[in-house]
C-alpha cells in the first residue's frame, strides 16, 4: 500500500508540472488520481464519496455567485477606480489595493480577487516593473488572505475538511500571521510601485464571458472533489511517516509551493493527528512559498495569464520577496 500511494504522490506532484496536456485538465488528472489513491489507501467507502460530493459546494457557490456579481458591476468598478486616481495618492493607492484585495479575498475568493487585481491594474496605467511588482504584491496577499476561511480558496476548503475543523479555524491560528503579512505587502507596494506620469491611463481587459464564469466553477468542484479524495487516501501516508517531522522541516520542506499548487500539497500533507503548531507550520510554508513562481497559487496564474508576465519576469520579484518573508517568518514564528 505504502508504495502504490507513493507512486501516485510522485505522480501528482511532477506530472501537473512536466506534462502540459495534464496541467491544461489539472481537474480531471487530480480526480483520476484522488480515486486512485482512495481506493490503493483502503478509504474509499460511501461516506467519503458523499463528502466529495458535498463537500466541494461552498466554495463553488461562492465562486459562481461572485463571479456573477463581479461581472453585473464591472463598468462601475473601473469607473470608480478612475476616481480613485483623482482624489487617492497614488501611492497610498497601492498600498489600499493591495491590502484590500488581501483582506475581501476569503470572502469573494482568491479566483474573483484576482479578476479584480487584473482589472484595476490596467486602469492604472503603469509602467512594466511598476505593473509587475504591483501585482505580485498583491497575489501574495490575496493567496495569504484567502486561507481565513475555507469559502476563500481550496487549500483552505481542504484544511477545515480534513480536520473536520470550523469555519474559524483557520482565522484562530494563521490570523495574525497572515494580517501582518497583508500589511506589510500593502507597504512594501507604497514603497516599490512607482506611479505613472499623471496624464497615462490603460485600459482594463473586457468583461469575461458568462460561459467562462460557469466553466470556472465546475473545475473548482472538480478541483475540490478530487483534492478530497486524495486527501483521505494519503491519510495512511502521512501517519506514517509526517506526524512526527519538526514543524520547522515541514515548514522548509513546502517550499515546493513555488513551483507545485498549495491545495494539492495541503490535500497530501495534512492530518487531523498533527499538532496545530505543526499544521501552522505547514499552512505558512505553503502560503508564503505559493507567491514566489507562477504555478504556486491560483491568483498567480490568473494574474499572470490575463497580463502575460512571464515566468522569468515573475520569479526576479517574486522569488526575492518570498525567500526573504519566509526568513522573516522563521524567525519569528516557527523556530
């Protein structure tokens, strides 16, 4: 058992990332492995089919209805961000933005934050650097803010369910973390986001299709189910052999974030049988790690797809910012 479940986490981890026909139906592949690994952990059983069924709805609401509203109101949204300009230094603009978008992200979800974040950023006008340092900022943001709660993104979704925990959970132990990073993100974008000349202003992609709304939402289920399944299958797993890892190695270890989603690394690493310190351990390394290369989040790559910033581009900010938070955090939390 122990090997077949090891096969597939190989599988899962390096697949996504070397083989693009997987990483364009991530959804689909992560189910098809999720069942795999319930069924070689000996979990795969009626109750866990119902909780893969359920238990991906919250969020997928969420992401419809959001979405939905985020498109009713776009012409408003763009209008009032040109006013903004008016009266807001830009600076403190910036710093707004950013902190913000990292605040309302558990609620309107990482996805709809990241539309925003794209949206607002072409009326800003700004030059390339400026445009790309703003935006990485701001995914940091969004993907720490969106983990308060498991409507925000799907590694939160697949937190609280797998420790079966409440809709706070996850804001009593990362809370404070995650607001301080969200500030100082929102700082260091007043600091390093230099504003355009006064008279530039872009223009913010077109409003995306109803179709494209609906798409999304059911590859959040299918994300979501199949991240349940793999979940409990790599339960026996992670008895085995991650219980009793120091939550500073487990903290290091998820600095493959960068390059690997943080919901499946969630989904393969997170026991109820773990301490919290462990658990929080596991939630900041993946956090902070997820902003420093493209393919570590979801607002990553939405952000950087719609504003075509390549993943070099990304990764001479990105990388810097992160190796230096997840110093900072080390030190401060976690050793």
């Amino acid at each position: 058992m122990t090997t077949g479940l090891l096969i597939i986490l190989l599988l899962v981890l390096v697949l996504p990332f070397a083989v693009k026909p997987i990483e364009r139906q991530l959804e689909l592949f992560l189910l098809v492995m999720g069942i795999a690994a319930a069924i070689t952990g000996g979990m795969m059983n009626r109750e866990l089919l119902g909780q893969a069924f359920s238990d991906p709805l919250p969020i997928t609401l969420t992401v419809l209805g959001a979405g939905i509203v985020f498109r009713l109101f776009y012409r408003q949204l763009t209008g009032g961000i040109r006013w903004l300009r008016k009266v807001v230094p830009d600076r403190l603009l910036y710093a707004l933005l950013v902190i913000l978008l990292g605040l309302v992200s558990s609620v309107i979800t990482a996805i709809i934050a990241a539309l925003v974040l794209v949206t607002v950023t072409g009326t800003l006008g700004l030059a390339r650097r400026s445009e790309i340092r703003l935006v990485i900022l701001a995914c940091y943001s969004i993907g720490l803010g969106a983990a308060l709660t498991p409507i925000g993104e799907p590694l939160s979704t697949i937190t609280v369910q797998k420790l079966n925990a409440e809709f706070s959970f996850l804001f009593n132990l990362i809370g404070l973390d995650v607001l301080t990073a969200i500030l100082m993100f929102g700082i260091l974008a007043a600091v390093w986001v230099d504003p355009p000349e006064k008279e530039a202003g872009g223009t913010p992609p077109p409003p995306e299709p109803v179709t494209s709304i609906f798409t999304r939402s059911f590859k959040v289920y299918l994300f979501i189910m199949a991240l349940t399944m793999l979940g409990a299958g790599f339960e026996p797993l992670i008895r085995e052999h991650l219980t009793d890892v120091a939550p500073g190695t487990l903290y290091w270890m998820n600095m493959l974030s960068a390059v690997l989603d943080n919901a499946t690394l969630a989904a393969a690493e997170i026991s109820p049988l773990m301490q919290f310190d462990a658990i929080r351990a596991i939630l900041l390394g993946l956090l902070i790690s997820g902003g420093m290369l493209i393919p570590g989040n979801i607002p990553n790559i939405i952000s950087a797809g719609k504003l075509r910033i390549s993943s070099g581009e990304w990764a001479a900010f990105g990388v810097p910012v992160g190796l230096v938070a997840l110093v900072v955090y080390y030190i401060i939390g976690i050793w």
